[in-house]
C-alpha cells in the first residue's frame, strides 16, 4: 500500500483535530503565555498554524516549478498580516477549524501524479528539488512541532495534555 493523498489528508485531520482541542482546553487568558521571551506566545502559535498552510494551497494550486523567493517574501507578509489579525481565543479557534478544512481538502483533491511533482529552489536552499509530496507532508510536520511546543506549555500552566490523559486512561484500562 502507498502512502497517498488519502492517507495525507486523513493523517492532516488527525494533527489538526489535536491542535484544536489543545486551542480549546487553553484558557483564553492564557493566549499571551510564552515559554520564553523570544518566541511566540501561544495565541501567536496558534495563528501561525491556522493561517501557515495557506502559502502551500498557493503554491501547488498555482503548479508552482520554481519557487521565486520575491513572491514567496509577497505571500510571507501577508500571512504575517493575516496572523496578526486574528487576536481572541474564538478567532484562533474558528481560524484552525476553517483552516483545517480548506487545506485536508485541498489534499483529498490532489493526484497521485501531483504529489510526484518536483519543485525547484534557489541557491543556497539544499537540496534544491523537493516533490510536492514532502512539502504537503512538511506542513504536518510543521504543525507537529509547534503542537509540542504547545504541549509543553500546557504542562508549564498546569494542564495535562489531552493526549496524555487519553493514554494514561487507556494504561489504567490495561491494568484493570
């Protein structure tokens, strides 16, 4: 079995339904939290994830080949823009719901032959040539990563990460 666009889509849903639900059980009093002075507080995080893939969208709607560091500095400000604007819990939230959707439907719309796609890039990016296949699935991995950073700073004001809860439930469950 390969691993294709409905495996992408439905493994997207998955990382983006646990976003959520950690957007949801963090109080909205705590959006301006940061783990550190220098990195983003978690209403920021948030909104990066919710707006992130959108430059992805573009990119492979458009068949991109050859990725023009002048236009991607374009759409990188825009969706800085688009971050920033969205300010309480509620938009956050709504934003990675609507976000979700429109970006695991994209996926489900894609072929096997789009994935296999090679997309260039300039000097001094290495390696020069990703398929579009690895940067559809670096927008999970992505996720992935600000989801833990999330996940730390759920333990530092003091809530157990749900995945935690679940697993731990399911150990007690075994040893019942």
């Amino acid at each position: 079995m390969s691993y294709g666009t409905t495996q992408l889509e439905a493994s997207f849903r998955t990382v983006r339904k646990h976003t959520i639900t950690i957007a949801e059980e963090i109080p909205a009093e705590k959006y301006t939290f940061k783990a550190a002075p220098d990195v983003k507080n978690v209403g920021e995080m948030l909104a990066h994830n919710a707006v992130s893939p959108r430059s992805q969208i573009i990119l492979h709607r458009e068949r991109i080949t050859m990725v023009d560091f002048g236009k991607y500095s374009d759409n990188m400000a825009r969706r800085m823009a688009d971050e920033q604007a969205l300010r309480s819990k509620d938009e956050i939230v709504a934003a990675l719901r609507e976000g979700g959707e429109q970006f695991a439907a994209f996926l489900a719309g894609l072929s096997p032959q789009t994935l296999e796609e090679v997309v260039s890039f300039p000097p001094p990016v290495q390696p020069s040539q990703r398929t579009r296949f690895e940067m559809l699935l670096s927008v999970k991995e992505h996720e992935m990563h600000h989801r833990a950073q999330l996940m730390l700073i759920e333990r530092m004001i003091g809530i157990v990460p749900h995945l935690t809860r679940q697993r731990e439930a399911f150990a007690a469950q075994v040893r019942a």
